[in-house]
C-alpha cells in the first residue's frame, strides 16, 4: 500500500495497470491474500515500477 500511494496510485487504477482484479489488490494489502501467486507478484512489481523483492519487504 505504501508503494502505492507513493506513486498516487488509487487501488482501481494499480490493477488496471497491473491487468490483476481490483478484488486481487484489495485483499492482498489488506492481508487477506497473504499468498499471491509469483506471476501476480510481478505485474503489480511491474506496475510500480519496482523489484518483486522491493514489493513484498
């Protein structure tokens, strides 16, 4: 989330960017998708214009 917003990015247009669900975002910053798959991982890594490793730390 963080990163997120740091970019001014609302959630809607993080997933659009990313071509994930807005639903897959919502619950992975709020802690209910604790697992996401590595390939959804990158395409919002890529969306924010950041490593995987910068993501998850």
């Amino acid at each position: 989330m963080r990163l997120r917003k740091q970019k001014g990015l609302s959630q809607e247009k993080l997933a659009r960017l990313s071509d994930v669900a807005n639903n897959t975002i919502i619950k992975m910053e709020s802690g209910e998708n604790d697992n996401p798959t590595l390939e959804t991982l990158r395409k919002v890594a890529k969306a924010l214009d950041v490593s995987v490793d910068n993501l998850i730390n």
